[in-house]
C-alpha cells in the first residue's frame, strides 16, 4: 500500500463514481423529463416533498460527482452522497419489498440507464467505495494533491512544564546556535523546513505559565512532514518533553495534532516552491554570476556583445511555426487574464479594506503617515527616537538578510465579530490580490500568518522576511498602511491614530514583538527579490531543457 | 482535510465487495434458482449445455472464494486482478450483446448479473483495492507486520 499522499488508490474510484454520479445527476436537474422522472421515483419510495427532495438529490449527485471527478472537496462529496443514497436504500427497504423489490422502475416510457436508480447491490458498492474515499482521500491527479504540494503554516502552541523553562532555554540556545549539526532538532536535514522558529511566552501572553510557540512552513501532508522533522531531530523526547501533552517520539504527530493552532490569515510569496526548488535556482544564477563575472566573458559582453551572435541564430533559425507561436500565446493568456482581472478589481477591493480598517480610527488628527513632515531635523530627531526605541526594547537586527517577527497582541472581546470579518475577508488580499513574490508591492514577505489563541483573547502575528525588522516596519508604513490597520485595530491600546500615529504605532509594535529562541531559514542568503529574479533566470533556461542534447551539443562545440 | 491514504481506506469497500461476491458465489453453488439463473445468463451469448453448467460451478466458486478471501483480507492483490479481468470480460460482453433476460423472476441483487454502470464501479472497487491493498483487519496486514 502506498503511504504517499499522491496515492492511486483512490483514483479509479473517483473517476468512475465521479462520472457516473454526473452522468445521473445530469438530467435530474438539467431536463425535464429527468427531473419528473426523479420526482416519480422519489414519490414511489415514499419519501417526503418529492418535489423539493429531487433538486436535492439531484445536485449532490451532479456537484458531488464533478468535486469527486475533479478531486476536490472529496470527503464531503463523498458525504453527502452516502446520505442520498442511503436515504433512498433505506426508504426501498422500508417499502416491504426487499430483496426483490423496492426501488422504483423510471417513470414510462423511460428506461435503463441514466434513468435507474442503483438498487442494492449497486448502492452498497457505491456507498462503501465513497466511505472509502472519505477515509483515504481524493489521492493523485487531484486538486487535493496539486494543492498538498504548496505551503502550509505549522503553529504549535504547548504550555511548558514548570521548572523545565530554564532547561529548555539552554536546549533552544543550543539549537539556535547550530541549526543543523546541533543534537536535538536539526532543521537542515529535515529538507522540507523552510523557515521555522520557537519562540518562549512570557506570563504577559499566557493565562498560566510559560508557553512555546514552534512555528514553521512546510510544503505537503502535515503527517510527511512531522515524520520528517522527528526523523531529523535526534533529541526529539529532550526538547519536547519540556511540555505539556508530549509523551514520545511514537506519539508526535498526536501531539502535534492535538496542539497545533490553525492560521487564521496565511501568506506565502510563492506558495508552490519547494526548499529544494528555492536552492536549486540559487545555486543556478549563482553559477551563471560567477561565469558572467569572469574576466573575458564580462569583456566580451560589452564588445562586441551577444547582439550579433543573436542576430545571426535568428536569421538562420527564422522564425518559429505558427502553431508554436499561438501555443506560446495561449500559453500566456491565463496569466494575463489574471493581471488583467487584478487591475480591475484590487483597487476598489483595497479602498473597501482601507475603509473597513479605518472604522473608529482617528485619521483626520493622524493623517501623515511620516510625521517629521521632511524637516531635516525632526527626521533626525526621529531616527535617534526609534533607536532609542530599539534599544528600549531589545529589537535587534543581527539577521542581515532574513529575519522573523512574532508579535502577540490582546484583542478586546467587544471587537472580535469585526477581527474575524477582517480574517474572512483577508484571502481575497493575501491570495488573490498580487502575484507571486508581492503583496501589496512589498517583495520582502517570505510568509506571514495571523494565529488566533486563547478562543480569541490573542492575535498572533508570524512572519518571516527579508532584512532588518525596522526596514520591514518602513515597508508596511509605505505601503501597506491599511494592512495591520485591518487587524490590530481591534487590540487594546493601539494607536488611535493606528500606523499613521507613526512614533506610538512603532512603539505598540516594539513591546508586543517577542524575540525568538530559535531562527531558521533554509535558505538564509535567498531574498524574495532573489526568488523573484531566479524564476526569470532560471524558468526559461530550464524550460524543455533536453540533458542529452545539450551533451551533444556541447561535444560537437 | 486532505488525509493520505491509510489503512483504514480499503475497508468499508472490500467488505462490501467481500460479501457481495459470496452472495453471488454462494447463490450458484449452494441453490437450484442461482445455479440455473447463470445457466440461462450465459445461454444469452451461446455457451450452453454441459459447458454453461461447468462454467457456473466454476464461476461459482471462483466468486465464493473471493468474496471470502476479500472478507478476510487475504490475497487481496490476487483476487482483485482476477476478478477485474472477469469483471472486464463483462463488460465487453454486454456491450456486444446487452443484458440477459433473467430467469424465473430472479432479476435482482445477488442473483441478477451486473449492469453497465455496476459493472464499471466494480471494476474501480476492485483496482482500489489492487493499488491501496487490503488495509485494516486483514490477513495481508497480519502478515505484512508479522
């Protein structure tokens, strides 16, 4: 059996039930003779309001077998259609009749199938090989699987054992020190950790005692990627046993379940890149830099150029068939569509965002988003502020290309209905909005997660991004000034004036963002700017790219 | 959500599939009305006599064993291949030629062979159980830990 999450197992089943359910459901809702013909047989069974059961049964049918055909939703697909089925197995049985009878013939003149209804045999399998999918899932070729193989969130929030917070400091400290050689989690090994951090709450953010936040992104099934991280974790019992509700390594995944938090909001500037992708393109441009940087190849690049030599290919080469050029064409329309669709609607989707933040904020007194009004003066005095900012609260910038913020914030329970609108709204932002690497023309966003704890007395804020923390506060002050507005508005003492009060603004931030034990990036030199180059680069050179041919073509050079 | 395959999957199918396969399997075997109704099924695309008669005993067993093997979990690969290809063998039949008039009334569930459309979702059940395997409380997994 296959233990992978791109199981075939399940595919057979989906497809054929898949299709036979639309091709039932089909007529039921779309013709009339169908759908008399359900209502016929719905009344021949006894079942209540025929008339209003049949667009029912008809549309778990036709929409339950296109999500199953498609690999989408499956499990409640597959749900709601053991319950219609079921319904009616259980109303023919109900009739007396069984096993001979029960289930009713079409309605005259129509006959066989579409038209049938599965009788016992029949709906038995169907319903058994739909609990089967329930159980093991819609499997490969699926919109489930396409979407496993992006990112996701892991938040585990545990409460410390007491006592143990010192020993488990000196672990933390030494995991941070060497993340990937150190003796109990070794990050690096795991090849699936993107970024990860843990980071010790203090009494302020917890209701009893010390807690630990273990946050990372990942790509693939929660279960691979636990197996993962105790594989490469040698002193896995030593670390986790500081904590409540952990037993063994046999009982992580458990564990991890019973504790792990849920994003409310979740970011990823590329969702679908893999560590290994990431890596492998840095290493690529790195590469080409290093050929471009050497002596004569930089010397030939200025004179005479690769213009001619491109020149020459294209005149001997021509120009390619018309039905490449249309594929490429075609090829480019989804993304162009997309762009075109995003010009159109993120505009006044951003000004109902802006507006729905700004409720019960005091823009008009706060209305300068730089305060020192571009006096050379009052800039300076305002720098020598945040510094004196960063040193009040310890903030420091000792990662020179990534870094992390953990920001924990109390929410007034009078505002949590409107903070939960705001998560419910966020995706149409987060994952809609911008492209890949950008959010809000901010590409310095690795991830970012809203977690809410405690049944909603705290917002957590987890981020991961490039370069200095006072960089990235620069960043949202520019251009995402509605973005933590939206959120942190309904937190106590934010500033009424919220990222527009800039000096307050920047202070609230400074005393809620916790310093983590544990910092990990798997790829600490690669910036989203970074990412963003490397697909260019990288993309087209290792489209259709034939490693024989090259071989061939490089001997014959 | 999105949970991989487990071992629990295959079972509420093979169960299924298991108990219907001996139903039918049983049927031919063991009662005068299943034996003669396959008689008369396979008449509908020419085997008859001697032939017809050795053919549903075989049929016959084939099936009861697979059901049972199926219950149990045992061998699951193997009788799911080998009912697939019969379940295949089938199809093609009634494509040719259609369905067989049943005999003495005897045209519903376990009795009555497969239509089309069961016959194609007992050809995924059984693939299902090919690649995802027998699963929980089976003999195959009591052998594989074992």
């Amino acid at each position: 059996m296959s233990d992978k999450g791109n199981s075939i197992a399940p595919v057979p089943l989906r497809l054929i039930f898949g299709a036979y359910l639309v091709i039932t459901g089909y007529p039921k809702l779309f013709t009339s003779i169908g759908h008399q013909n359900i209502v016929y047989q719905l009344g021949q069974l006894k079942i209540p309001l025929p008339e209003v059961v049949s667009w029912g049964v008809g549309s778990i049918a036709f929409f339950g077998g296109l999500l199953l055909f498609l690999g989408i939703f499956v499990q409640w697909a597959a749900a709601l259609n053991i319950f219609s089925i079921g319904g009616h197995f259980l109303f023919a049985l109900m009739s007396g009749r069984f096993p001979s009878g029960g289930y009713p013939a079409p309605m005259p003149p129509l006959n066989g199938f579409p038209y049938t209804m599965p009788e016992y045999g029949f709906s038995l399998l169907l319903m058994g090989g739909l609990a089967t999918v329930i159980l093991g899932g819609a499997g490969a070729c699926s919109y489930a699987s396409w979407r496993l193989r992006r990112q996701f969130f892991m938040t585990i929030v545990a409460r410390i054992k007491p006592a143990e917070e010192p020993a488990l400091r000196t672990i933390l400290k030494a995991i941070n020190d060497d993340p990937l050689n150190n003796r109990y989690m070794q990050f690096g090994r795991d090849g699936i950790t993107h970024f990860a951090r843990i980071v010790i709450l203090q009494e302020q953010d917890s209701d009893r005692g010390p807690r630990l936040i273990f946050a990372t992104s990942y790509n693939g099934y929660l279960e691979d990627y636990v197996d993962a991280l105790a594989g490469a974790s040698p002193g896995l019992d030593e670390v986790w046993n500081k904590c409540e509700g952990y037993s063994s390594a046999d009982g992580f995944l458990a564990f991890v379940r019973k504790y792990s938090v849920p994003s409310a909001v979740q970011y990823f500037g590329f969702p679908s890149a893999t560590v290994e992708k990431v890596r492998l393109m840095a290493a690529l441009r790195r590469r080409l830099e290093r050929f471009l940087d050497l002596p004569d190849v930089s010397g030939f690049l200025m004179h005479p150029g690769v213009k001619p030599f491109l020149d020459l290919l294209s005149r001997f080469a021509g120009s390619p068939p018309w039905i490449y050029r249309l594929w490429v064409w075609l090829s480019g329309l989804p993304s162009a569509l997309v762009a075109a669709l995003r010009s159109v609607f993120v505009p006044p989707l951003l000004d109902v965002v802006q507006a729905f933040g700004g409720i019960g904020m005091n823009y008009t007194t706060f209305s300068r988003v730089d305060n020192t009004g571009g006096d050379p003066t009052a800039q300076l005095q305002y720098v020598a502020q945040r510094q004196a900012l960063e040193d009040t609260y310890n903030i420091k910038d000792d990662q020179p290309k990534q870094n992390q913020m953990t920001l924990i914030a109390e929410v007034r329970p009078t505002r949590l209905l409107r903070l939960w609108l705001a998560i419910l709204a966020a995706p149409l932002v987060t994952v809609f909005a911008y492209p890949p690497g950008n959010i809000a023309n901010v590409h310095t966003l690795h991830s970012f997660a809203f977690v809410v704890l405690d049944g909603g007395k705290r917002l957590a804020f987890l981020a991961f991004f490039d370069g200095s923390l006072e960089n990235y506060l620069g960043d949202f002050l520019d251009k995402l000034i509605w973005g933590l507005d939206t959120f942190y508005n309904n937190c106590y003492d934010y500033p009424e004036g919220g990222m527009r009060q800039v000096d307050t603004f920047v202070k609230w931030i400074y005393e809620r963002n916790r310093a983590p034990s544990v910092f990990y990036s798997a790829y600490p030199e690669v910036t989203v700017e970074h990412i963003l180059r490397d697909q260019q680069v990288v993309g087209p050179l290792a489209a259709h790219f034939d490693r024989k041919a090259v071989d061939g073509w490089l001997r014959a050079l | 959500m999105f949970r991989k395959w487990n071992d629990w999957a295959p079972v509420p199918l093979r169960l299924v599939l298991g108990a219907s396969y001996t139903a039918a399997g049983f049927l031919k075997l063991f009662t005068n009305g299943g034996h003669m109704n396959f008689v008369v099924e396979l008449g509908h695309w020419g085997v008859t006599g001697t032939l017809a008669d050795v053919l549903t005993w075989f049929v016959g067993a084939l099936e009861f064993a697979s059901g049972l093997l199926l219950l149990v979990g045992a061998f699951a690969a193997v009788v799911a291949i080998v009912q697939a290809l019969s379940t295949i063998t089938l199809i093609i039949a009634l494509y040719i030629s259609g369905s067989p008039a049943p005999y003495d009334g005897l045209g519903y569930f376990p009795y009555v062979l497969p239509d089309l459309p069961y016959s194609w979702a007992i050809l995924a059940g059984l693939l299902t159980v090919l690649f995802g395997g027998a699963g929980k409380f089976s003999v195959d997994d009591l052998r594989k830990s074992s």
